[in-house]
C-alpha cells in the first residue's frame, strides 16, 4: 500500500510518489504541502515580493519541485571576481520581465527580481 499525506493548503489526500521525490515539501512549520500547492505559493510570493530564488538550467528557470517554470528569454554570461563566472538570465511572468542572476558554476541558484520592463 502506498503512503499517503494530506496537503496542509488543498486539504487532498494525495499518494507520496516513489520516484522523483516525495510529492510534497515542507513549510517552515513542517507542513505537508503537496508539488502543486508549492507552485501556487511561489506564484503568490512573487506577485507579492517581486523577488524569488529559482533554479537555472540551460533553457529554463523552475521552483524546486519544477512545478513553476519559465523559459529564459535571453542570457548572458560575465565574469564574478568571487564565483568566477555570472550568468544573467531574463524571463517573462504576469505581465513584466524579470531578471536572474546565478553566481558561479557550481550552484543552480538563481536570484530573480521583476524589472519595471513590460512585455
């Protein structure tokens, strides 16, 4: 029998997943959130904060589970005099153009930040 959990946002009683992780995360109060609600509330603090880390692969930016992406729309690579190298990555959500920068090679963390650039 699968192991189960119930969503602390949805309230769904949903199955954890035996590969590619558990199917929920925890909030800082370790509550069970499921992959879906994850991205629902990244939506929310980034309409609220304009700011997010996210994670950088070649072609995308996602949240941790990788239920929230977005395409990167133009990426440049600098020099970092700590990191070595700097990529700046820009994307578009609700309306904006927001910009992303990860510091050095070995990390996937991309700091992101809305601009007052519209699309």
């Amino acid at each position: 029998m699968k192991e189960k959990f119930t969503c602390s946002v949805c309230k769904k009683e949903k199955s954890v997943q035996e590969s590619g992780g558990t199917g929920y995360g925890l909030d800082k109060d370790e509550n069970k959130i499921c992959y879906e609600c994850c991205a629902k509330g990244d939506i929310q603090y980034m309409k609220k904060n304009h700011k997010i880390t996210l994670y950088l692969t070649d072609s995308e930016v996602t949240n941790w589970p990788g239920t929230l992406r977005f395409s990167v729309t133009g990426k440049t690579t600098g020099r970092h005099n700590f990191a070595g190298v700097r990529y700046d990555i820009w994307f578009t959500f609700d309306g904006s153009i927001w910009h992303g920068v990860q510091y050095g090679d070995n990390t996937q963390l991309c700091h992101c930040k809305k601009t007052i650039r519209k699309v």
